[in-house]
C-alpha cells in the first residue's frame, strides 16, 4: 500500500510547515515539496491541518466496575476513538485483590484482541504487591506494560496504603516503569461521605460536594515525596484543580521527574452542572467530580505553562441505565462518563481558537507529550520519517455540534454526550493508522481488529 497526503499544513510538537507525505505500507517514508511519487492513494490535503495522530493516554474499555461495565467495548470505543482523531488508546487492566497481575493482562488482552480499531497499549492497575512479589513488575516490564496504576482513593475497591505505594515506587524507579498515580485522599473522602450520607443526602450533586479539591492536593503532596524518596518517576491522572497542581508545580521547580494530567471535561464543564434538575447531574457523576470555574482558569494556564503535559479522557461511559442505579443515593452511581471521540476537536476549538494552546502545544498535550513519556516515540506521536504514519487531517473551517443526536460526532456507545450542544469550529476529516485510511469523510472505514496491542518502552529521559 502507498498513499500520498498532498499539501497539507504539517504540524508536530516543534515545525510547522506545507509538504506532501508519502507513505508506503505503515511507515512514512518521504516528506518534501512537490513529491515526484505515484502512490495508490492520493489524498489532496489543501487548506487542511495535518497533526500526528492522537494519543490518548487514558481510556476505560470494557471494564466492569461493580454490577456495571463501562459501555464502551474495544470495538465500539475505539471506532469512536477513530472518528476523533486519536489513533492510540491507553488503557488499564485491573488487577483483582489477591490475584497476579497476568490474569488481568491476559484478559485484556483477550478484550482488545480482534476487536481494536486503533493501536492500544496497556498501563497495569495494582492494588496489591505483598513484599516478595514485585518481581511480577519486571516481568511486566518485559511484556511491554513499563507504567503501573495506583490509587490513594476508593478504600474498598483500589486503594492501596502508603507501604504498598513506597514498594512499587522504588522497584517501578529501577525498572524505568512510570507511575501513575490516582490521586485523592479516599480514607477522608469516605469519611465525608459516610456523613453526608447519614444527613440524608441522596442527589447527584453530593458527590461532588464529599470530594474535596483539598483532599486532591493532599494526595498529590503525599505521592510527590514518596516518589521523589523512592526515586520513581510519577505521572498524576486526572487533575482537576488549583489545589492538585500547588505541589505538580513545586515538584517540577524542583527538578523532579513528575507529569500531570488533566482532562477535556475539567478544562470545559464545572460543578454547575450537578445543579441540574432531577437526577441529570449524573451525567457527570466521575472522580474528580466537575470543579469550579476558577479551578478551570488554572488547569488551562497549567497547559499553556507547560506544568501539565497531557490531556488524556478517563473515558469511562455509563449509559442512564446503570446511572440510574444510583437513584437513591449518589454513592451506587457509577462513576464516570464518555469522551473518548471528542477530545481531539474540544481542545482544537477551547484551546488553539481561543489563543489558550499553540497549534504544536496542542500537538504535543494531545499526542507528543503522551508517546513520550509511556515508550511509544518517534513510532508514535510525531510525523516524521521512520514514523508510524498516523495522520489526521483536520479542516479547521468544519462545524459540529456535538450531541448524541449526531451520527457525525457521536459514535461512542453510550445514550447521552457529556458536551450535548457544543459547536466545535474544526473537525477530523480523514484519519490514517498506519497508512491505512481508517476515517474518510468522518465516516470511520477501518475494520475491528486493524489496532494492534503496542509493546511499550521503559521510561528514558524525557524533560517535557
Ligand atoms: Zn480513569
């Protein structure tokens, strides 16, 4: 197969300039001016952005949380994944309490295999490591999984005690695994649940108000110092507030190796929306829970600064279904909602038209940034010679609106959009995995199964 993208606006992390691509089979393997090439495929990209594809650091697919499972499975979120531009996924395997670690990547693997319609890789979820298992984590490593998920919240679910952490931590520092952290501190959080909880409370809205940001930056603090005394390099999941990215920052002037990311929906929606009437606030129903607009304000200056590198989704959709278990009390909603499609044009639109984000500064929170610290660059998250060629060709004068009533934006299989009724000025025409044109038109064109699982590297160097 070749293909040849024709005079598009090329743009990574650094350049920025007009060339044709050529493509021959999954590499690109010749940028220029004028190409003198015949290719099976010409595709005339004039007046377009092309941008490497999207990476995607933190997805949720087919996860059983409790009685549910997020809605989404490999095929479906990942089609959608497609339809927006990213053509990386990163997601979690979960281990259970008391089990290896290898039964839950097998069955990732066995969820993704056959079914992905994007390239995905796998960060592993630990909640238990008693001391003479860590060697697990090597063998880890060598599987191509060098990033391990903790959490400081959800006691009796994930949690794992500051022991547990430390243990990871200094065995994650040799092997050049990254960790990551879930950051929030859940033994308080419960506590103000529990209270919340005897008062009477019952809507929506009460999640948000038993999660402090405090209790966010808390964690934060808390998972920096271990980090930095067990010498592992940290990447916080998720941040939502001015209160989470206080010690991010310190970390960094220090010279720590610490990353940060944050999502579409704190960077665009706030608590407002658990005032809605009835039970709607559930939509949102995620941790973090929606934060407030000045909390918004320092997530984008935090992007723009460079003190957060990544904006990944926590994709995690729920149709109203399983919300509505949660009926009577707040704490059975499950958590999280759907975005997996949408990241790549809300950020065009709320970050590059806005003046927030350069072009290559949303290249490289949307792609770069992300290849770069879980072991995936130059394959991933440039375009370049020697690169996988992952394009989007992106029309900056496309309008959308986004809601669940538009087949054009909404793919995901899920019965409500977290952004009903955004307009986006800027949408992925075409997108290309590999150097096969998975996305024309908007109308996803791949098949399931043409994702393949990606080996990661271990963590080297990268100052970003
Ligand atoms: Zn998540």
């Amino acid at each position: 197969m070749s293909l040849l993208v024709r005079n598009g606006r090329i743009i990574t992390a650094a350049d920025d300039y007009v060339a044709d691509l050529y493509i021959h089979g999954e590499k690109v393997t010749l940028i220029g001016t004028k190409l003198d090439v015949e290719a099976e495929e010409v595709i005339d990209a004039s007046g377009k952005f092309v941008f490497p594809g999207g990476v995607d650091p933190h997805v949720h697919l087919d996860l059983p949380v409790g009685a549910v499972i997020s809605s989404d499975d490999y095929e479906t979120g990942t089609r959608a994944a497609a339809c927006g531009g990213t053509t990386t996924v990163l997601d979690f395997p979960t281990q259970e309490r008391g089990r290896s670690l290898f039964e839950a990547l097998e069955l990732w693997h066995q969820k993704a295999h056959g079914k992905a319609c994007v390239d995905y890789g796998f960060h592993m979820i630990v909640c238990d490591l008693p001391p003479g298992r860590e060697a697990e984590l090597d063998k880890l490593v060598e599987e191509g999984v060098p990033s391990i998920k903790l959490f400081t919240a959800y006691p009796d679910r994930l949690y794992v005690d500051d022991a547990t952490l430390y243990r990871v931590m200094r065995r994650a520092a040799d092997l050049g695994a990254v960790v990551m952290m879930h950051a929030e501190n859940g033994i308080v959080i419960d506590e103000i649940v529990r209270a919340a909880c005897a008062e009477g409370h019952t809507e929506p809205r009460w999640h948000a108000l038993t999660r402090p940001t405090l209790m966010e930056g808390e964690a934060v603090h808390r998972c920096v110092a271990i980090a930095r005394v067990a010498g592992a390099v940290l990447y916080v999941v998720h941040m939502s507030s001015a209160a989470a990215l206080e010690p991010l920052r310190a970390a960094r002037d220090r010279g720590q190796l610490v990353f940060g990311e944050t999502c579409p929906q704190y960077l665009l929606l706030d608590h407002s929306l658990y005032e809605k009437p009835g039970f709607e606030g559930a939509k949102w129903v995620m941790t973090p829970p929606l934060r407030s607009k000045s909390d918004q304000a320092e997530l984008w200056k935090a992007l723009h600064m460079g003190d957060l590198q990544t904006v990944g989704t926590d994709h995690c959709p729920f149709c109203m279904a399983d919300k509505e278990r949660g009926r009577d009390s707040f704490v059975k909603i499950p958590n999280g909602a759907p975005g997996i499609e949408n990241r790549m044009a809300l950020l065009f639109h709320a970050g590059v038209r806005t003046g927030a984000l350069t072009l290559n500064r949303f290249v490289q929170v949307t792609s770069t940034n992300a290849a770069k610290i879980f072991g995936l660059f130059p394959r991933k998250g440039t375009i370049a010679v020697g690169s996988d060629a992952d394009l989007v060709i992106f029309d900056p004068e496309r309008k959308e609106t986004i809601s669940v009533n538009n087949p054009r934006t909404h793919h995901m299989r899920v019965d409500y959009s977290a952004y009903e009724g955004f307009t986006v000025h800027g949408y992925p025409d075409t997108v290309v995995l590999r150097g096969q044109v998975i996305v024309r038109d908007g109308e996803f064109v791949g098949r399931p199964g043409c994702g393949q699982f990606l080996a990661r590297k271990p963590f080297e160097e990268a100052v970003i």
